[in-house]
C-alpha cells in the first residue's frame, strides 16, 4: 500500500451553501473535485494527524465509492480512527450523535439531502465539526480558502475496505470501525422518549404510515416503530434506501410525498402520518385531515415540551413558535436559515428545541435536525394527551392564533435573473415603509443580518423581510442548496386570531399577503415567471 501526493489545481466554486457542498453527481465524480475538496476540509481544521472521524452517507449514487476514496485519504492524511456505518449507511442525525458520543474531531457526511439522487442527479458532502454541528460559517469560509489555494491531496492507493462486515479493520495505521447505523440511534431515542408509553399507544390500536421516501430513514424507521414500539409491519414504507430513492425527490413535503398523502387522505386513513428526507433530518406531520405546517409542528412541540428553556427558529419560518415561547416566558432566537446556526444556542443550553419552516426540527439531543426525533416527539405528543393531530391543531390555534403559512418556491431561474430580483428589493427597501400594498401597510423593510449571541460572528444578506404590523410578513430569499440556476423563495404568513376564522384554506387566508408580495417583487417582470413552480 503506497501513499501519494497527488498534484492538483484548484476547482473554481467550491464554495459550500447552506449545508455542505452540492452539486451535479457527475460534477463530484469528475478527476479531483471530491478529494480537492476533502483535502481542503482536512487543511482547513489543521490536518488530520491523530484525528477520529465519523464516515457515513444517505446512500446515495456514488455514496459507497466517495466513502472509499475518503477513507484512504484519511489514513493518508494521518487520522488515527474512523466511525463508518455499515455500507457506508448513517444518517445524518445518527452521525451527529455518533461524532458526540465517541468524542471524535468531526465527521464526512455523504449527502444532498432532499435533492433527487442518481447519475444524473445531485451528490453533496457535509462536513460536521467536534459538536456534532455542521461546520460554522467561519470554518466553511476556512474551506473554501483551502479549496481556492490547493495544489496537492494525499491518499492511499489501496484495495476497498469491506463496509459490509461489522467490526475493526485497518488501513495502513488507521483503525476503520464499522458500525451497525441503527443501534446507537435507537439507543439514544429510548433514553429520550418513554417507549413504554408509545408501545401502549401502538398496542391500543393506533396506526400509522411513515414514508422513508427510499431514502436513509427506512432501517431506523422499522426498527424504532415495528421492532422496539411495536406499530404492525408494513407500517413502514418505501423503506430500503435505494441509490436514486425511487426516481422521487426525498423531500417530505405534500408535494414530493404524494404517496403518502394519498394514504392519509383515503377512507382508511391511519391515525398518523410521517416522512423524513434522504438524510433523515427532516419531518413531515400529518393526521387524519390534518396537515402540520413544519412551523406549526414546531410551536405545538414548544407548547407541550415538558421542560422547555428556550427556543429558536430560522428567520423564514413563522412566528408561531413566538407566540408560545411568550406565553411559556422562555427566550425565543431569530436565526439565518440553516442548521449551523443553532450550535452555539445549543451548545451554550441556551434552547432545546428549533426549527426551520423546512421540515425541520429537533433538540439538544444531537446538533442536526432530526426527522424520526420529530415523529417520536409527535407520538409522545400524541400519546399523553390522547388527542388525534386534528384536535391538537384545533386547540393549538385557539389558544394561541393560527400563523398561515406558506411557501413559494421559483426554481431554476436564471441566476443573473434570481439576483436582479434581489437587487432590486435591496433597492427598494428605504422607500417601502410606510407604502401599502393589497390593503396592507409596510411598517418595516429590511434585509436580515444575524450577531451570533455566543460567539459573536455577523452573517449579513440573510433573506429580505417586509412586514406588515404585526399580522403579515413576506421573506424573499435565495436558496443556497440547488444545483442548477437560482431558487427564489417567497415565504408567506399572515396571523389570524379571530377564532372563528382558523379554519379557511391557506391560499385564501394568505391571499392578500401573496398580492402584496407580487407586487413588491415584480418577480414576473423579473423572471419571466408567472407563478411558483412548488408551493409547500
Ligand atoms: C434548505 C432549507 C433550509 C435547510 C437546508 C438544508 O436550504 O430552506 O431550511 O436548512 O435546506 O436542509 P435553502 O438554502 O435551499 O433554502 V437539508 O435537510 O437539505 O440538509
Ligand atoms: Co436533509
């Protein structure tokens, strides 16, 4: 076994978005791109040398061969140990909670998360720090650096290591442990959620329907649900993590899982509906009739947390979770979009929930968001107050005011389009004040920066707000995870507290707010477009 030093330039933008590095899966195949960018991750941290990381990846198209080519390069680089998940399977929740509880130095996330996966589709790498964390903005920036400056990565050439097989082996000085990717994961939910409680729930009869959308959630979804609580089989579905996740996207919204919808929409429908991504991090709500907005789903899991210190949720994503933060009189934090601005608040005991209006939410458990965590969370919900999904929203809203909310999502603009949109509401934005649009009147207009409390770092050009008094607000933003062209994201919410108008269809209820957003972004002059092409 030889160890090289391979001469290399660098590979123009390479820069990571939201989270981690996505691109076309032909783009990471291509000569170099993968290991000039694992190359500068390990540069960017200060070198490898003695170092433990965890491995692991939503199983995706080329999962299994970039785990190989960053394990050699690992060793190479001289790391001490490396975490893998059986067949190079961990999601990304159990990854964050495999890097805390062997305290190692960080961890390669194989994944593109929800983005559709194959060839032709979409690959992406996330690098997770000591906390479990995705990487903070400073050391993302730190990594892009490298990336701009590299001219050689070093890497074994030798045989693959067998994933298949559980237990240690080694290459060359560097210990490879792999690991079943289930049993910690599940280990850790049973220290969290009474189990006791949930097999009761499932034992009296209670049934539902959780959509793995072919992705990384299927073997923890079946073990935790039909294994250790009991639900029937088969209540579990598209449950085998396939390369291209089916043909579908792995988005577990009411789009993408029409399935499953479809299911809870049915004359049989099961009490509970769920899903979760290609990396298992996010979660979808639903009951019988009862969609659960990711934004409402966080506020009712505030609102019945038994021990709740404090919370926080991605700037985009509503107010609702406000509503009962105040009324509970614990902290409430306003963050960038993205996970990596959670850490601090978390690591400092500051919160222990958040959430993101994109099907994620999670806690002080792990430092990612995490899809089955919400479910479990749901069921406990669900099983100490014996309400159906229906009745807990109903009450939820009566208490609290029912904040719509919606999503409009313009994908694959031209990027010179999608940023003259954004331009010309930076350049709107003094005059707004004070105008009115569809009968509502803008009281502030700004674009979001965010001073991390804990360590102080500034984020600046965080999504454009408009709002209306205290009832309505409009976002525009660029979404940082795409891989072709420019998404726009329009986010829409409007607060009702008339209790006799909590039950109207979102569009009609959202229907002037949609107006005022058209009219203050010209987005169709600007794009073309005459209407979103995803609306969550
Ligand atoms: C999207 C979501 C954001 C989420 C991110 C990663 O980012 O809006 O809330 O944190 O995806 O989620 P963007 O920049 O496209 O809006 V995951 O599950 O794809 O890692
Ligand atoms: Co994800």
């Amino acid at each position: 076994m030889a160890r090289h030093t391979v001469a290399t330039q660098p590979i123009a933008d390479q820069k990571a978005g939201t989270s981690g590095l996505r691109r076309k899966t032909r783009d990471f195949m291509a000569p170099h791109f993968l290991e000039n960018y694992v190359q500068a991750v390990i540069n960017a941290i200060g070198g490898a040398a003695e170092k433990r990381f965890v491995v692991g990846g939503d199983g995706r198209y080329f999962n299994d061969r970039a785990i190989q080519v960053i394990l050699r390069m690992a060793a190479a680089n001289g790391a001490r140990g490396v975490i893998v998940g059986q067949n190079g399977i961990l999601s990304t929740p159990a990854a964050s909670h495999l890097i805390r509880k062997h305290g190692m130095d960080g961890g390669f996330l194989l994944t593109a998360s929800h983005n559709p996966g194959g060839v032709d589709q979409d690959f992406g790498l996330k690098f997770n720090m000591a906390n479990g964390g995705p990487a903070t903005e400073s050391v993302s920036d730190a990594i892009f650096a490298q990336t701009q400056a590299l001219s050689a990565y070093r890497i074994f050439d030798a045989q693959d290591v067998d994933l298949a097989v559980i237990g240690q082996t080694r290459l060359g000085a560097m210990t490879v442990t792999v690991v079943d990717p289930v049993v910690d994961y599940a280990a850790l939910m049973a220290t969290l959620f009474d189990f006791d409680a949930l097999r009761g729930l499932f034992a009296g009869g209670f049934r539902m329907a959780f959509d793995a959308m072919h992705a990384v959630t299927g073997p923890y979804a079946k073990h935790l649900l039909e294994e250790r609580l009991g639900a029937p089989r088969g209540t579990v579905i598209n449950g085998t993590p396939l390369p291209d996740f089916g043909g579908g996207h792995p988005d577990p919204n009411p789009i993408w899982a029409q399935g499953l919808m479809a299911i809870m929409a049915g004359p049989d429908a099961p009490n509970f509906g769920a899903a979760s991504d290609g990396d298992g991090d996010r979660n979808m709500i639903i009951g019988r009739g009862a969609y659960v907005t990711p934004s409402d789903s966080l506020a009712v899991l505030a609102a019945h947390h038994p021990h709740l210190k404090g919370v926080a949720r991605s700037m985009p994503t509503s107010a609702a979770v406000d509503r009962v933060a105040r009324t509970k009189g614990v902290a409430c934090y306003e963050v960038p979009t993205g996970w990596k601005f959670f850490g601090t608040l978390l690591d400092a005991g500051l919160i222990n929930l958040c959430g993101e209006e994109s099907a994620g939410t999670g806690a002080d458990h792990v430092r990612e968001k995490d899809g089955l965590w919400a479910v479990l969370s749901w069921l406990s919900v669900i099983a100490s107050t014996g309400q159906s999904v229906a009745a807990l929203m109903a009450e939820h809203w009566q208490k609290y005011g029912r904040n719509y909310y919606a999503r409009h999502d313009y994908e694959a603009i031209d990027t010179d389009k999608a940023d003259a949109v954004m331009q010309a509401l930076r350049g709107s934005l003094p005059a707004l004040t004070g105008q009115s649009f569809a009968g509502l009147v803008v009281t502030r207009a700004d674009e979001f920066a965010y001073d991390d409390p804990i360590d102080g770092s500034h984020t600046a050009h965080q999504g454009i707000r408009v709002i209306f008094g205290d009832t309505a607000r409009v976002v525009f933003r660029l979404s940082g995870t795409g891989t072709a062209g420019a998404t726009l994201r329009v986010y829409l919410e409007r607060l009702e507290t008339d209790p006799g108008q909590l039950d109207q269809p979102t569009a009609a209820a959202l229907a002037a707010v949609t107006k005022a957003a058209a009219a203050i972004a010209e987005i169709a002059r600007h794009t073309g477009r005459q209407a979103p092409d995803v609306i969550t």
